[in-house]
C-alpha cells in the first residue's frame, strides 16, 4: 500500500497494527479487481453517541473508478463504479466546517448519486478536509452533461 494512504490513516486515527494490516489486505484485492491503479483512499467516519470515534466504509479512487468496501469494518463486500462523467446529483453537509479547514468539532456528510448508484460517507475533524478533497478531485469534475 502506499505511504501516503498509510500517512492518511494515521492522520484519521486509524494506528493499530491489526486496523492497518487489514485495511492493507483490502487495498491489495482491491488493487486485483480495478482496472486502474488508485491515486486516493478515504475512510468513513463519526463520532457515535459516547463520544468515541467509529470507522464506516473504505473506498479507493482512480481517476476513472471508485472501488467501495460499504460496510468496511464489519464486511468485506467491494462494489466498482465508474466515474467517467457519471455523477448525477452531490449533497453536501456541514457543520463547523468551511470547505478550508477543519477543526475538532467539524463534520462533513456526502452524498452522492453516481449512475444508479449511492454512495454517502461521513466524516469528522481533519477527516473533513479528505472528504472535500475527494469531492472536489472525483465528482465536480464528473457530473454528467
């Protein structure tokens, strides 16, 4: 994997060893059923009900695929959609975030309607600024004329 990606995850929160190795053995299947090598990855997450930050669904970008694991930690399911001017509709929340920088009270929720296909993450503090990145870098760019 990357060390850019390993650098992110660290950045999320995400260091135990047990978290990033499996996360290292989905980016190598990931890397088997993609057509394209990956540029970026992002990790869902939120801050649940005790305060305590949780992890919800992995995606791999490419410049033409996005390769989601939805319910990552708790399934291994990938699905594999194409990006190429397949954006439809992108729904944007905020809270304590200003598309620029994040702070430890900032949320983010995107969803995002590509083809037929849904795909929505969450995301809080720094993790924001990821998640705006892959806004701007895979689905503007993408809408369908």
């Amino acid at each position: 994997m990357k060390i850019e990606f390993v650098n992110y995850l660290n950045e999320i929160g995400i260091t135990t060893e047990v978290l990033i190795n499996k996360i290292k053995d989905l980016y190598e299947t990931s890397c088997k059923i993609s057509p394209e090598d990956f540029d970026d990855i992002f990790v869902g997450d939120f801050v649940n009900k005790n305060n305590m930050r949780e992890y919800l669904g992995i995606s791999f970008f490419s410049e033409n695929y996005l390769l989601s694991i939805p319910n990552f930690p708790a399934e291994e399911s990938f699905v594999i959609i194409s990006l190429n001017k397949k954006i439809n509709r992108v729904r944007i929340t905020n809270k304590d975030f200003n598309l620029d920088i994040a702070s430890e009270t900032s949320r983010m929720n995107v969803y995002a309607q590509i083809s037929m296909n849904i795909w929505e993450r969450k995301a809080t503090g720094k993790n924001c600024e990821y998640l705006n990145k892959i806004v701007g870098k895979y689905f503007i760019l993408n809408f369908a004329i």
